[in-house]
C-alpha cells in the first residue's frame, strides 16, 4: 500500500493543501476526480489509486535527465490533459520564498524537454503558468509579464515598462510580507486575456542596508520599504490580450495610493474579475466586479469593522497564492466576516444582493480545508471549545444546520486535513503535546484509515502511559483575563525548592504561541535541555494573539500594541509566580521580532517581575515598521501618535535594571537594524548597561553566515545560564 510514503507528503501537505484554484508549488496534488494523489519522488511523478492503492507511473524518474544532468523539481503542474509537465527548478529566494528559478517543459507526447523564456537571464523567472488550453505559458522577468507560444517557441512581452520600481505580474516587499501576495497574475478562463497586478513604487523611498563584509568597499542594499505613516505604493489591475496590446485598468474609486488591492480573480465566465479593495486603515473592506472590456468597477459588497478587517490569506495560509471558492459555476462565492463577533463562512450572490451564514456558532473557522459543491458540503476547521486545538468539521452548503464534526472524540490535539476534491478521501495529520506528528491516509466521512490502518489511534495508545513534558492550563489575571499557557517542569521537580522560569512570548496578531502539538515547550536556541537543567519553561497567549476566541479577543489590541499584549503577559507572571516553588529572583523572558518587542517591553516596564531578557530582531520603535502591518493594528501615527510611542519599547528603555542581550542581523529587510541603534543610543543616554550581539549581512531569520546557528545558541545559552541560573535551590 501507499501509506509509507506518508510522512513525506505531509511536509507539502501543511504548506500547501491545494483548496482553490490557483496553481501553487508543490510536489504532490490531488487528481480531478479526487480518487489519486500525484507525487513526486525518487521513482519519478506517481499517481496513487487511494481506494486500491494501486500505483502507476506518469513520469518515470530517468525522464527527469536533461543532457545527462538530473532536474530537481522544486514543483510541478500538469496541463489538463496531462501532456504537457511544467517543472520549476533551480530556484531562489525573493524576500521570504524561493519564487523565482527556471522552468521546463516536457512535452510527453515527445519525450522532449525545453527550457521556457531561454533568451531571459538564468533562473530569473517567476510563477509560470500553462495556459487553460496549455497551448501557451505565462510568467514574469525582471518585473515584466511574458506569454510563450509552447508550438513555435515564440516569447512576446506583454509589458515593457518594468522595472525595480514599477513592478508588473508580482509585488514589492511590503505586499508580499504583509498580504501574502506573490503572484501576481491570472489567466482567463478561456485563455485569452491575463489580467495582473502593477505596482508603482517610485513614490516609495529606499531603505539603505548596507554590506559590509563581502568587499572592503562597503555597498549599499535598497529596498523601497513604506514606513509607518508613508502612503503605500500606487497599485492597480489591470487586463491584457495574450496576444499583446494595450492594457485595460481596472477603474477602482479613490486615490490610488490611499487603498490596498490584496487579491483579485477571474470571474469564472470570464467577462471579467472580482477584486478587494482596503481602504488605508485597512478598516474597510470592498468588493468589486469589474467587466475586462472597459474596466467599470461595480461595489457588491462592503464591509467595515472599528478596528481592522483580515484579508483570508492572514488567517489561512491556503491561499496565499491566490484562489476564490466559486459557487453555482460562478453565481455566488464563499465570503469571511467577523461582523457577528466570530469568523464565519458566508455563501455570497454575485451581486452581493444574497447572503447566507454557512457555519453559525460561537465559533471561529480556522481554516477553509475543502468545498465540496458535488456533494453539497463545506470543510473547515475549527475548535469550539479549546482554542489550543484544531479538528475537522463540515456544514451544509444549503442550510444553516449545525456543523458536524468529522474528527472524532478521543483525539485532543491538533489536526491537518487536505480533503480530496469530492470529498471522498483524505490525508491526516496530527500530533499533540503527549503524541509525536503521524500522518494517515483516510476515507470521509467515516475517517476510517484506508485498508484498515489506525496509525492515530495506535499513536494515541501508545503516548497514554507516557507522562507529558508539557502542561497546558489557564490563568486569570487581576483584571479578569484568563489566558492559555503551557508549562514544562524539571526533570527531576522537588516542590520544596526554587526553580527559575523563562517566558517565551510573541504577544502580537501575527501568531499564536500556545497550541497543542508535538514540540511545543522546545528552545531550540538552547544548548540542551531546559528541563534537565532545571528551568521551568512558560509560554502564554494574550488578548490580541490571533487564538480562535473570537473578534472582541482578538482586536481588543488595535492601537494598544506594547500595552494590552505587555500587561496580560505581566498580570499573568504575576500570577504564575505565586506558585512556592518559583523563583521570583530568576525569572527570564526571551521572544524573536514581535516576540523580541514584547520581551524588551516587559524587561523595561515590568523590571520587578523580569530580571533577564533576551531580544531578538525586534520592533524598538514602532514607527520604523512598514505601513501596511503597523497601521492595520495601530491606526494613522498623524492621528494617534501617542499610541505609537507608548507601545514602543525605546521609550521606556531608561527603566531597565535587569539583564539585557540584545541580538539582531545587520540585513534585516523586515524589522531594520535601525532599530538596534536607536535603542542603544537611549540605553546609552540613560547609562543602562547591556548586551548587543550583531550579526553581520544576516536578514530577519538569522539563517545566513557560516557558523551562524551554533553561535546564537551557544550565546544564548550562555547567556541565560549566567544571568538566571538553572537549579533548584
């Protein structure tokens, strides 16, 4: 059978479950009918019968040669009859991701590769794409969009005007980090038009990073980097024959560079496409179709909220590279709101005259997993009653009756689902606190294991006996907050003696740090173990952190970034440290990028419960950060400066007493290193001694350097060991 092989698809799987229809990097999908799974591996592309578990080969490995040097896809697609395979390969990063590479082309009817937009610069190319009929492919290069003739290999450039500044087909830094926008354009249905993006960002200026370390000259990295209180780039849609021409622009009402256009489609008819429109704050949300012909913008829908409005790709990484869930082959289309104070799936008219609660409750929906229109119903994940956990469940596409739960009693913890189109079968993931990660292929709705396998249950049976390294639980604070947290103890825990604690926090909307999964209460940048040393390790989720509590939970933050996440996190040390066998002269707290923020905040603002802190990349000055996530959370600075200021942790810096490192990469394109020297230049005015650790030409994710990974985790563990001893004493 095929269940062996699991465990390598789940790697893809999480990334990438394939719910909508934008093509995505990956190695393995589903076939149309839902009753195979495709997957690359070392035998070549196979295709999986699940119900017999058959295999057969599509794409033998020893195809993958080109002149006698193997290619190694980084993914695949399909045309839709399966005769032509497109492969990207040879990729490299853009800003977080590896978008752009080469791609070829197997024309299997042949058994002859070519390699796509040859006459452009090596692996230069980004998001190609068959078109509907794979007659042609799509792609960008060099911020300009391409259409290739797969018959007589003819490139025609679509535009001509890109440029680092003016980008077309894909997006800037700040799009990308903060929207999860990359790809840029789409094909029409019929195959005859691509409608994109374009960027304008002349009126953005560059931050400066500069390399220090590759030459004895130094150089110097711009980025065009929209600060808080900057107007974004000017973005606009636009649609374009394949066959080249002028470009119809999408006519959006309002200043162009005082609104957001974060994801856009193609109608499934293909008269024209659908978009979203955010207003500055982002407060706003508005749906339009606009015809490709002239452009003419018609609002369906509008949406506002008091503090911000989550775009889908913010809360369910799916469709971070596009997709919309049609409905009635077009007439209506599944919609996110939290305007009843949860996040619930809406089925929506095309229109916008028509709407109908698809999944009531006081609940949130985590995920979209899989629309099953054939079979009338919708898959989504959620977790009613623990917000540390995450389950499968389905609802009717027809009625409003209350939503089923397909994952069954019995199995706390965390679950991944990718359905099968139709619904039929699915590939499960799942681990929790007590059960390392296992993975299974299953039927729906029995979630039986195919052929007979309970890898889930037997996993489960076999941790039960085995006592948990974490504990999870709730604390109330003084202002009435409960809050989750996890807990690891010592190895060898005497209750009658004092032991130091070290908080892990975040605090911010972009994460949630206490979920019940394999893992969890690890520091990986510790040399050893926290609990063989003797350590309590402690982690909590505030009001803000983007738990499936509900919107009054979730945006009781806006504006008050560094102060409502930063108190909650202290009331609930305060709390914790009352148990006798805490140290309440070593407690240390560490956190990277809003966790580095929330970590200097609570050393500087709370110096009698934290003594030690460890920073890492952090925001210190709030109003170094880019627009479009600062002032979604945080409003204008022009009209609540203040807020600004009193969330940032370099204004409070002069009331450090504790023991601070301070730790950030010199290439940091996300949180600047800016930030390090604004807040060395307060410690230092104010004679606050510290620790600073740069790390030269390193970005965001400290990845970069030979030796990099040792040294930060020798350093921090040298670090916390000397300033918050471990031990019982």
């Amino acid at each position: 059978m095929y269940f062996g092989r699991t465990i390598a698809i789940a790697c893809v799987f999480i990334g990438f479950t394939f719910v909508c229809e934008a093509q995505k990097p990956g190695n393995s999908q589903w076939s149309e009918d839902g009753g195979s799974y495709i997957e690359y591996g070392a035998g070549g592309i196979l295709v999986t019968e699940l119900s017999s578990g058959k295999e057969k080969v599509l794409v033998d490995a020893s195809q993958f040669l080109i002149d006698g040097k193997p290619l190694q896809p980084e993914s695949f697609a399909f045309s839709r009859d399966k005769n032509k395979l497109l492969v990207f390969t040879n990729t490299a990063r853009v800003w977080r991701y590896n978008t752009r590479g080469d791609y070829w082309l197997l024309d299997r009817t042949t058994g002859k590769w070519r390699q796509l937009g040859k006459g452009l610069p090596s692996q230069s190319l980004m998001f190609a794409k068959l078109s509907p009929d794979g007659s042609k492919a799509a792609y960008v290069s060099r911020q300009n969009l391409y259409v290739e003739d797969l018959t007589t290999g003819v490139v025609k450039a679509l535009t001509m005007d890109g440029r680092r500044r003016l980008i077309n087909g894909t997006f800037d830094w700040v799009y990308e980090e903060e929207f999860a926008c990359r790809d840029g354009f789409r094909w029409s249905p019929d195959g005859k038009h691509i409608a994109y993006w374009q960027v304008d960002a002349e009126g953005t200026r560059d931050f400066l990073m500069m390399n220090n370390t590759d030459s004895v000259y130094s150089s110097v990295i711009p980025v065009e980097y929209p600060k808080v209180g900057e107007s974004p780039s000017a973005v606009r849609v636009g649609v374009i024959s394949a066959a080249g021409g002028s470009t119809t622009w999408m006519k959006l009402p309002g200043d162009i560079r005082q609104h957001y256009i974060p994801r856009m489609e193609w109608i499934p008819d293909g008269s024209g496409i659908i978009l979203q429109q955010l207003t500055r704050k982002q407060n706003e949300s508005r749906l339009f179709t606009c015809p490709k012909n002239t452009g003419e913008a018609l609002l369906i829908k509008s949406e506002k909220d008091e503090a911000w409005i989550d775009i889908l790709p913010n809360w369910d990484g799916d469709y971070d590279y596009g997709g919309w869930d049609w409905l009635d082959n077009g007439k209506s289309f599944l919609w996110a709101s939290e305007k009843d104070g949860w996040r619930h799936l809406y089925r929506v008219s095309i229109n916008g005259k028509e709407e109908f609660l698809l999944t009531p409750g006081d609940f949130d929906v985590m995920d979209i997993v899989r629309v099953d229109e054939k079979g009338g119903q919708l898959y989504f994940a959620a977790s009613p009653d623990n917000a540390t956990q995450k389950y499968l469940y389905r609802a009717r596409l027809d009625d409003e009756s209350i939503a089923e739960r397909i994952t069954p009693a019995g199995q706390p913890g965390t679950h991944d689902y990718d359905v099968s189109p139709g619904g039929r079968f699915a590939f499960h993931a799942y681990s929790s606190h007590r059960t390392r990660p296992v993975s299974e292929w299953i039927g729906l709705p029995s979630h039986q294991g195919l052929n007979g396998t309970r890898v889930v249950e037997d996993a489960i049976r076999n941790a039960a006996g085995k006592t948990p390294e974490v504990e999870f639980f709730r604390v109330k604070t003084a202002d009435g907050v409960e809050m989750d947290g996890w807990m690891t103890k010592p190895a060898h825990f005497d209750s009658t003696k004092k032991y130091p604690v070290l908080f892990h926090v975040y605090s911010e909307p972009a994460a949630q740090t206490v979920i019940d999964r394999y893992g969890i209460g690890k520091n990986a940048l510790y040399a050893g173990s926290l609990s063989d040393d003797g350590y309590f390790h402690v982690s909590l989720d505030n009001r803000g952190t983007p738990a499936p509590k509900g919107r009054q939970w979730r945006k009781a933050i806006y504006r008050k970034i560094g102060m409502v996440n930063i108190r909650d996190q202290a009331m609930a040390a305060k709390q914790i440290l009352k148990r006798p066998y805490l140290d309440p002269s070593r407690v240390a707290v560490w956190g990277w990028s809003g966790g580095g923020s929330a970590t200097l905040n609570l050393l500087f603002r709370y110096p009698e419960i934290y003594k030690t802190g460890i920073s890492i990349a952090a925001v210190v000055n709030q109003l170094t950060y880019d627009n479009i996530y600062q002032e979604r959370y945080m409003g204008l600075p022009a009209e609540n400066r203040e807020d600004f200021v009193q969330g940032s942790p370099l204004y409070h810096a002069k009331h450090l007493k504790g023991n601070l490192l301070y730790i950030h990469g010199t290439a940091d394109d996300n949180v600047h290193y800016q930030n390090t020297e604004m807040l060395i230049n307060e410690l230092v005015k104010h004679n606050r001694q510290f620790t600073v650790m740069p790390y030269p030409g390193r970005s965001h994710g400290l990845r970069e350097g030979e030796g990099t990974s040792l040294h930060l985790q020798t350093l921090f563990t040298k670090f916390l060991k000397e300033h918050c001893p471990p031990g019982g004493r």
